[in-house]
C-alpha cells in the first residue's frame, strides 16, 4: 500500500462513519465525512446540498493534499474525481435491519426522541429518510447496492470489504492490518 488514503462507504446506517472515526483515530490521522462537504450547514441540518464544485474546491483545500486521512460517506455521482487520491476503499455492508435500528437510534440521538416520534417536528422527514434507506438493497433509491457494487468494481485501488455488524474494534483491528500490508483485501 503506497499511502494511507482511506475512503469508507457503504449504506446508510452501516457503519461507516462510525468505523472511518475509529480507524482515523487508530491511525492518527484526520477523518472527514462527505456530508461535511455535501450539505451546507443549516438548523436543522441536511436541508441545502452545497454545489458540487464548491465541495470539490472544500475538499481540495481541506485535506486532500495530505499524506494520509480517513473520508467516510458516499460520494458516488459527484466525486469520482477524488478516485485516484484512494489508497484503499473500505466497503462495509449490513443487514437492513441492524442498519435502520442504528438510523432510529441515530435520529433519537440527534434530534431528541420526542421530535421524530408521531407528532414530533421531525417525524414526517425521520420516516421518509427511513424509507429513502430501507431501499438500498432493492435498487428503488439513488444510492443502491448495485451502484456501490459497480462503481468498486471500477476501483483501480484495493476494496476491503467488511462485515458492518462485526464489533467496532474488530473492525478497526482487520483494517490497520489490511493497511500495514499484513493481510490482502477480500
């Protein structure tokens, strides 16, 4: 492995922010999350995108120079351009309904259990943003396991790819010895 660029992606709730933290931390090195980049910062948030060439530029600036740094999230459709910084790809994959339990806890989490219950402020875009996801694996949604499976194909870089059930230390242990060049990706 030449470097220590790392992207990690995967659906919605399959742990792929999670696992790029913990695997920055591991490593000591910057994490960034396409969402940062994607959306424009809003209350409540993930309301505006942000123009796709303002989050390239954000990019450019931010980290991409670096010798090594951990992205997560999907950036598929507006940066393939990114592709040749990847010294790997993680791609983590988890069953439907571990990961829309995670995107209800995550909601909870983040907007308070009263707000995206029935009634709450944030209910009607908590469902909808659940059912956005629970399409994934079917193909009737714009990011789909089929797109991800055949933009990795494309990769010039290796593709790891994990289990995103599997413990977090697990995961971030099987990482850093795939990066270290002690393992060969799957």
């Amino acid at each position: 492995m030449k470097g220590c660029r790392i992207h990690v992606m995967g659906a919605s709730g399959a742990g792929v922010t999670s696992l790029g933290r913990a695997l920055a931390s591991a490593l000591a090195v910057p994490h960034h999350d396409t969402d940062d980049y994607f959306w424009l910062p809003t209350e409540p948030p993930y309301r505006d995108k942000r123009d796709v060439g303002e989050r390239l530029k954000l990019m450019q600036d931010i980290f991409l120079p670096r010798a090594a740094w951990v992205l997560s999230g999907s950036l598929i459709g507006w940066g393939d351009v990114l592709i040749p910084n990847f010294d790997m790809v993680i791609f983590l994959t988890t069953p439907r309904e571990i990961r829309l339990q995670r995107l209800r806890a995550r909601e909870a989490t983040r907007f308070g259990t009263e707000a995206v219950a029935p009634g709450g402020w944030r209910h009607a875009e908590t469902e909808q943003f659940i059912e956005w996801a629970s399409g994934y694996e079917e193909g009737n949604v714009s990011r789909t396991q089929a797109k991800h499976q055949a933009w990795l194909a494309k990769l010039p870089c290796p593709v790891l790819r994990m289990d995103g059930s599997r413990p977090l230390p697990e995961l971030v242990a099987e990482a850093r010895r795939v990066i270290g060049g002690q393992a060969a990706p799957a």
